[in-house]
C-alpha cells in the first residue's frame, strides 16, 4: 500500500483539490514522500442515549474478506494522494456493519477518540439492504494530525441518515469514497466547528438506478482556522437525484473553501442534479472561495445546476432583531446560527438536529 501512495505523492499545485490547500501543507510532516508511525484511534459505537446497539449491529476488525468486498480502488484523480495515505498510514481497518432488514428509531454514535502524534484510521462502511438507521460519526481527541478514510457502501432501499462531525482542534483529513445501491435514499452531512485546519474530500457513487443522496455542510471557522471541502458526487445509474448545500460562517482570520464536482456520466437517463455554495463572512479579515463545478455527459436529463453566494450579516437583518429586544451581540449569534442550521436542519430527524444544535452552539461564542 505504501509504494501504492508514494506513485500520487507528487501532485499538481495547478488541480482545484489543491490549490488552496497544498499536498505538501496536508500532509502531517510536510515531506510528501515519508509515511511516518501512526497510532491507531479508539472507536465505539452505541445508541445517542448510551445504551448498547441491537443485535445486527457491530464494529470490528475487517478481514482482508471485507476489504475487498468493500474497498474501493480510490482512485480521486488529482485528489488521490491523499486517501492512499491514510490508507498506508493506518494500522487498523475497523468496519461498521448493520444486518440487513435492521430498523433504529434511535440514532447511533461512532465515537473517534484521537491520541498521539499522528492518528489514522480505515474505516469501511456495510450498510445492508432495506436497513434504516441514523448514523452519527464523532471524530474528537488530542491528536495532533487525524487522518479518517471512510468507504464502502449502502445497500438497495436503506434510508440512511450518515452525520460526520469533528470537534478535535487540530488537524484533520478525512477521505469518504462512499456508494449507493438501488433506491437507497442517503442523507449525508458534515459538521465542524473547531478544527484548526482540515482538508475533506466527499465522493459518493450514484451507479444504481433509483439512488438519491442530499449531501449537507454545515461549517464555523474562526481564528486562523483553514478548512477546505471538496464535494464530488457521480451519478452513473438512470434515475438519479442529489442535492449538496453547504454552508459556511466565517469569522476573525479564517480561510475557507468548498469546492463541488457534479458528474453526469454518458446513460445516467434522468439524473437531477444541484449544488449549492453559501459563505457567510463574518470578519473582513476572513476569505471563502467556493468553485462549483459540472461534467454533464447525458443529454436526458432532468436538470443539473450549481449556484455560490457569498456575503457579510445582513445589516437589515441585525436591526429587526435590535427592535425585537436582541442587544448586538445576541442578534449576531442568532443569525449566525440560523445560518448554519439550515443545512443541518436537513441531515435527519427531530433528536438528531437537536444533538447538533447542541454541540453547534457552544462555539458561538469563538467568533
């Protein structure tokens, strides 16, 4: 796996990927071609509430069995150094599995405790068929550089909720090469409100008829911070639909990016596709750059479009809420929250926005 990386480890300043994020800054030494020791992160799972998960439900070590059913070839393009890193730096690949026919009214939490230097793990995804669950993945710890790959699959008909939030303070790359099966209807989301620098790089795989996946991002920088996005979702099967909103609040000297590829292969019939790109700035020291892009290769289809906005508070906005009794600082946050829960409103049920908001809240206060 390692000599698998050291072939992309040079890559191309020039690509959106890494144009304002650099390989090189990525990477947890700086030295494109070291692959250093890793720890492995401890990671559990339970229900929100605590309690134990049913039957049907597990983590566990995968077998090479599991890899190969459920590995993919992460092959990201100009994006691909950076998943087969973390793929030659973790010790461990972990699997998250869930039976088929299995219902959870309750959502459930993967827990991604970090230590050590450099942290890093494989994680591959086994959702089966007709399952519907809500999925929350929680990166958190000390570590000082995170790296998370996450791929696999949802099966035919699941209806899935998957919510990745991290709240570890430093630096992070999380690498999801995820696909869908026939009429499975995915909802997938990311949150963060605390990383001091994170490069994430989504891609979800439409190649089953039927498939529909909204994608969600709800994203608070301040400080220095610098988190940078990039969405790409392929849609191969006929019939297909996704939606990707993403919203960012940008405060104090924060840098961020989000950058999306909607690809519409030759035959995906019916396809609907849109994004959509939203920063909110928050400082006149902060920048956000959005870059949405399109590949559409099938002339049948229903619609495809891409939209970005940026802007500061809206002044207006901030005086209406001063007439409702808001003192300054209270308006601010309030719009500034209202901001971010718009996609996050969007991510699953009732319990599983009010855990967000929740956890959402409390950094508020850093911008």
């Amino acid at each position: 796996m390692s000599s698998s990386y050291l072939d992309y480890a040079n890559t191309d300043r020039a690509a959106h990927i890494w144009r304002y994020t650099p390989w090189k800054k990525v990477h947890p030494t700086g030295s494109i071609n070291d692959i250093p020791q890793s720890e492995s992160p401890e990671i559990t799972i339970s229900l929100v509430d605590g309690t134990s998960v049913p039957k049907g439900i597990a983590i566990r070590h995968a077998t090479d069995s599991d890899i190969e059913r459920l590995g993919h070839e992460l092959d990201f393009d100009d994006g691909t150094a950076a998943p087969k890193f973390i793929a030659a730096l973790a010790q461990n690949t972990m699997i998250l599995k869930i039976d088929n026919n299995i219902r959870v009214e309750t959502p459930l939490i993967v827990k991604i405790s970090t230590s050590g230097d450099i942290c890093a793990l494989r994680l591959l995804i086994d959702i089966g068929r007709h399952v519907e669950a809500e999925i929350i993945t929680v990166i958190e710890g000390n570590a000082n550089w995170t790296g998370i790959l996450r791929e696999g699959k949802y099966g035919p008909n699941a209806i899935i909720n998957d919510v990745v939030t991290q709240i570890t303070g430093n630096r992070l790359v999380r690498c999801d090469s995820l696909s869908l099966g026939r009429d499975a209807q995915v909802k997938a989301g990311t949150v963060n409100a605390s990383s001091s620098q994170a490069k994430i790089d989504i891609r979800h795989w439409l190649n089953e008829p039927g498939s529909s996946l909204k994608v969600n991002g709800s994203i608070l920088s301040s400080n220095k911070n610098h988190l940078d996005s990039h969405i790409e979702i392929t849609h191969t099967g006929k019939q297909t639909y996704s939606r990707l909103e993403w919203h960012s609040a940008c405060g104090g000297k924060s840098n961020t990016t989000g950058t999306g590829m909607l690809r519409i292969d030759a035959g995906a019939k019916g396809a609907d596709a849109g994004q959509l790109f939203h920063n909110l700035l928050l400082s006149e020291r902060a920048k956000a750059n959005s870059i949405p892009e399109l590949e559409v290769l099938e002339s049948e289809v229903v619609g495809c479009g891409h939209g970005t906005a940026n802007g500061p508070i809206d002044e207006q906005q901030l005086f209406y809420l001063s007439t409702r009794g808001f003192d300054e600082e209270q308006a601010r946050a309030a719009l500034i929250a209202a901001f971010l829960n718009t996609p996050l409103s969007d991510m699953g049920s009732q319990q599983l926005h009010t855990w967000l908001i929740q956890r959402i809240e409390k950094h508020l206060n850093l911008i």
